[in-house]
C-alpha cells in the first residue's frame, strides 16, 4: 500500500503517529520504514522528523532494516522459559538455518525476540506477524513453518 | 466453591463476539440505570465498596474517581491501561477476548461519574485477537448508541478509541502511556502533577486497568456494601489469577481475596507436575517476589503483597519446580528490565545492566563474596532512586531471592571456591 493512501485514512494529529507507523510498516513486505518514509510522515503530520526517528528508534516493533514477510517472535522469559522442552529459540535457529535478528536468505523470515507475549497459559508461544501459536513442540513448530513455507509458494 | 465469578460470568456463557447475547445477560443494564442515579449516589457506591485498582499497586479507585470528578477543565478523558505486559499475566487479555463488552461498561459508568467524554483503551500491539475484538464490540456499541452522542438517549456523549501499543512493556506505566497516546516515545514523566488533574493532552485524565473497569458494572449490581463483603476487609471483591508455570493447569481463575496461593495452585492449577515438586513462585511477575514453596499459604490480598514493596497485585503467579535454577530465573528477570528500561533515568538504565552482569557471575559459579554485596547495593539503589514503576520493582525478584534463597548465593560461591581449590591442586 502507498504511504498516501494509509496518511487520508488518519486526522493530521501527531496522536496518530505510532498507529500510522504500525499500519504502514505492516502493509509492506520488507516489515521496514525509510528515511525518506518518516520525512513524509513528519511533514504530514507537522512534526519534527527527528520526533517521527526517536518514536521509530524507541518502539521494538519498529525496523529500519527490511526484514522478511513473516516475521517470527519468541519470548523468552520466566513463564515460557520453564515450560519449554524443546528450546524453541534454538530449535527455530536451526529450523531456519539464521541466528535471532536475522533473515533467511529467502526474505521469508524474520527471527527476533520478544518480551512476554502474553501467552504463559499455553507456554512456550510465539507469534508470527499477526498469528500466536501456543503450546509448541518440535513437530509443531516444523508443521507451522512449512505452511508459511507452502503459503509462501502458492 | 473455590472460584467466585463475578466479572467472568459470562464466559463460556455468551459469545463475546455478540452484543446481544451480553444484553441477553442484563448487559449494560448498570450503565443505563446510573443514568437515573445520582453522582453522589454513584461515588458512594464505589467509595463503600473499597475497590482498589487490579493493574498492581492497589490504588482506591474512588479516590481516583472523586480527584477526576472535582476537575472543572475540559475535556476529561478515560483511559483503560490494556498495555498488559508483565511477564506471567495474561488475565487482561482473557477478558478483552471473552468479555469485551463488560469492559466497556465500565469505562461508561467511570466517564459518567467523572464527567469524562472521550475514552481510550491502549492495548499492546502483541494482542492482535484482543484488538480485533475489542475493536468490533466497541462498533457494536456505537450502533446501540450506548457510544457516541447522547448514549442511552440522554443527554451525554461518550466514544471510546483503540490506541496500539508497538512493543514496549513501560507503556503500562501510566505517564509512559500518556505520551504513548501523544504519538511520542513512551518515557515516564516526574509526578506530581497526577493524570486526574494534568493527564493526556494536559487535561484531567483516569487511567484504570481492563480488570478495575470490568469491576465497576458488578458493583452498581450489588452494591458497595455487598461488594465489600466478599474478599477481606482491606481487599476487597474477588481477583484474576493467571496462574502458569510448572503446574497440570494454567489458565486464569477468579477467587474471591483471601484464598491462599496453595489453594489455588493445588485446586485450581492442580498441583505441580507428576513427581515434580514445587520449589518457588514469582509473585506477581516479572516485576514480583521470587518466595519459596513454604510461603505459599500467604493469601491473596494488597495489605499482605505490601511488605514486598512491589506491585505485586496484579494476580499472577509463575509456579516454578525443583528443576528450576534461582540463577536462571533472575537472570532472565534482569535482562527483561534491561531490554525494557526507557533509559530516561540513570540508575535504572545502568543499574539494570550492572545488576545483570553480576547475577551472570552468580549464574557462572564465579561469583565472590564481594559480588554479594555488590548486588545488594545495585538491588537496593535502583529500588530506591528510580523515577518509576518499572525500575522502581525491577530488582525485587533479587531483593526477594536474596533475602529467601540466601543460602542460594552463598552456595554458588562456595562452590567457586572449590572448584579453584581443585584446580590448583
């Protein structure tokens, strides 16, 4: 989707600013804003570029890198720890043949880490782009990558 | 019965996804009837029922009601903290997916009594499914006109939006998610002034957690009085556990305050695993006390979270086992805070850091007695001197272990201790 086209949908208030950004980021495929994106959200919504790359640069969710389609987040803290068998971060990394914060060759896949996502009812979890998969095995985990795989190739 | 169901009654009884099946069950039939109360009426059912806030620190609620209601600026706004991030809590989520509509009650009945017309609910962005549902009941609402200009045909206009967290756990503190709302990066602003009287935007603003908005409907239900009744006499009402870790079942329960953390973890949770046993919790989360197993008949209430000096009340409890290492789980806590601190305040974003390294050298086994003290003024000094909540409780799970696994720490370096002896012999 063109910047243009998500900026209409939103008040020129700087109010918006995280939920232009999120919208925006998610409609491209590289997941990533550029420099010269975060001027024209500055100028529309009348702030300082450099407001628009400090609210860019604090957020997690926010990337300057393009990244793959999916991107991947596990967590890796108390709840989901103690309850994961399988060492989900490793088996991933092994899985996808990358190493946390970077992207298979493909462009298919980002790895990153999350903090809590929420989950630790069905832990260990993690989530991709917008989808959360709880309770993971290592049979699992390979069944949901190959489905993201087999999407990618349709 | 162990479980008292006050604000998940409706689950598994209703379809969250239908505004009609909640209507169904007397459904926004507390927001229409206060409409033909009095506001003195209204505050004195909150303030007789002893409500304190459920996002952790156990705040009075009406306290907070009543500074908002007195403000004569203009506009007000409602905010509910859906900024659910604490490593261990889940329950604000089970609701948004499965109650969406009670939340939304409440929020009306908490703009009415203060006079507020514009709310938000700032949900984390991880919680896609609660957005999602929480962004359809909320339209659902608006074609009731129980949202918008004059809601339940009378003369009051109330909307609410959705505002996106983007991946910040301190957004749940309330000043960090003010300016989160304001499209800037999320860093605590210096108190007083309060939000009740210079909150989002400058103006008069109260920000309550998803499960104290859910609470409101049921105490205009029953009454102050009867709400007082159940839970004890300094917590009142009943409390979403969400209970995980190393037990057969995890979930979210609601119990009345009161019940011992046994109780639950052995009824509710039934038990630890199959020839497990437990060796610790985390009370609260990440930013809770590491305790020990034989601790676990302490009830579920503020007054008794208080000597831990955290905010602990927020109902989760991380059951861990005898295959738990102390080291690893502080280990993790600590880098939690690191990665999380906003790094306004020095001593919580060096702090962290330093603490992190020297619970590493606990974690290696090369740890001295040196480093033992060393960690107990890095513990106490971000707990001390940090501007917020977060670095504030960041170091309580060390503060605790400390204090409770003493022998812990004193082991590991023992054991430095040999293993150098057997080196250099």
């Amino acid at each position: 989707m063109e910047l243009e086209k998500v900026l209409e949908r939103f008040p020129k208030e700087q109010t918006y600013l995280i939920e232009i950004l999120l919208d925006y980021q998610k409609s491209k495929p590289t997941q990533h804003l550029t420099e010269n994106e975060l001027k024209e959200v500055a100028n529309y919504l009348d702030v300082p570029e450099s407001h628009v790359f400090s609210v860019v640069s604090f957020y997690s969710f926010f990337s300057m890198e393009p990244r793959g389609k999916y991107i991947i987040q596990y967590c890796r803290d108390v709840p989901c720890h103690i309850s994961d068998l399988i060492n989900v971060k490793e088996t991933l990394e092994t899985l996808l043949d990358i190493k946390t914060g970077e992207t298979t060759e493909d462009q298919l896949f980002t790895l990153e880490y999350s903090s809590c996502l929420g989950q630790c009812d069905g832990a260990p979890a993690i989530r991709i782009n917008d989808k959360i998969y709880r309770n993971l095995t290592k049979n699992k985990l390979q069944m949901v990558l190959a489905e993201y795989r087999g999407d990618h190739h349709a | 019965m162990l479980e008292k169901k006050l604000i998940t009654k409706h689950i598994g009884v209703i379809d969250p996804k239908s505004i009609f099946e909640y209507l169904r069950l007397d459904g926004y039939k507390q927001a229409e009837r206060m409409f033909d109360m009095s506001r003195m009426d209204i505050h004195d059912a909150f303030e007789t029922s002893k409500l304190r806030g459920r996002g952790g620190a156990g705040f009075p609620v009406s306290i907070k009601l009543m500074a908002m209601a007195k403000e004569s600026t203009q506009p007000k706004y409602i905010i509910c903290n859906a900024d659910e991030g604490e490593p261990g809590n889940f329950k604000d989520r089970y609701l948004m997916e499965n109650n969406p509509h009670i939340i939304i009650e409440g929020m009306i009945i908490a703009a009415y009594a203060t006079g507020a017309s514009k709310g938000y609910i700032y949900i984390r962005g991880e919680y896609d499914k609660s957005i999602d549902v929480m962004k359809e009941a909320l339209q659902q609402a608006r074609q009731k006109r129980f949202l918008g200009e004059n809601i339940f045909n009378k003369r009051f206009d109330f909307d609410i939006e959705i505002r996106r967290g983007a991946g910040s756990y301190v957004c749940g503190e309330e000043f960090a998610l003010l300016e989160s709302i304001e499209g800037k990066a999320g860093r605590t602003r210096v108190k007083p002034p309060f939000p009740t009287s210079k909150g989002l935007f400058g103006k008069p603003t109260l920000i309550n957690n998803v499960e104290t908005f859910a609470t409101l409907p049921t105490i205009l239900e029953i009454g102050g009085e009867a709400f007082a009744k159940i839970g004890t006499p300094s917590s009142t009402g009943t409390k979403l556990i969400s209970l995980s870790g190393n037990v057969k079942n995890k979930g979210v329960f609601e119990v009345p305050f009161g019940v011992p953390m046994r109780t639950i973890i052995n009824e509710l949770g039934g038990g630890p695993l199959e020839g497990r046993k437990i060796k610790m919790i985390q009370l609260g989360g990440a930013c809770g006390p590491v305790i020990p197993e034989y601790m676990l008949d302490m009830v579920i209430d503020f007054d008794r979270f208080e000597e831990f000096e955290s905010k602990t009340g927020a109902g989760a409890i991380i059951v861990m086992d005898d295959r738990q290492d102390i080291f690893d789980v502080l280990k993790r806590v600590s880098d939690f805070f690191q990665h999380e601190s906003c790094g306004k305040c020095t001593p919580c974003r060096e702090g962290n850091l330093h603490m992190l390294k020297t619970l590493h050298k606990f974690f290696e086994k090369t740890a001295t007695e040196k480093d033992l003290s060393l960690l107990e003024t890095q513990a106490r000094v971000i707990h001390q001197t940090s501007l917020c909540g977060l670095g504030q409780t960041a170091p309580t799970a060390v503060i605790s272990s400390l204090h409770y696994f003493r022998f812990s720490f004193l082991k590991r370096i023992e054991d430095r201790l040999e293993e150098a002896n057997y080196a250099e012999n």
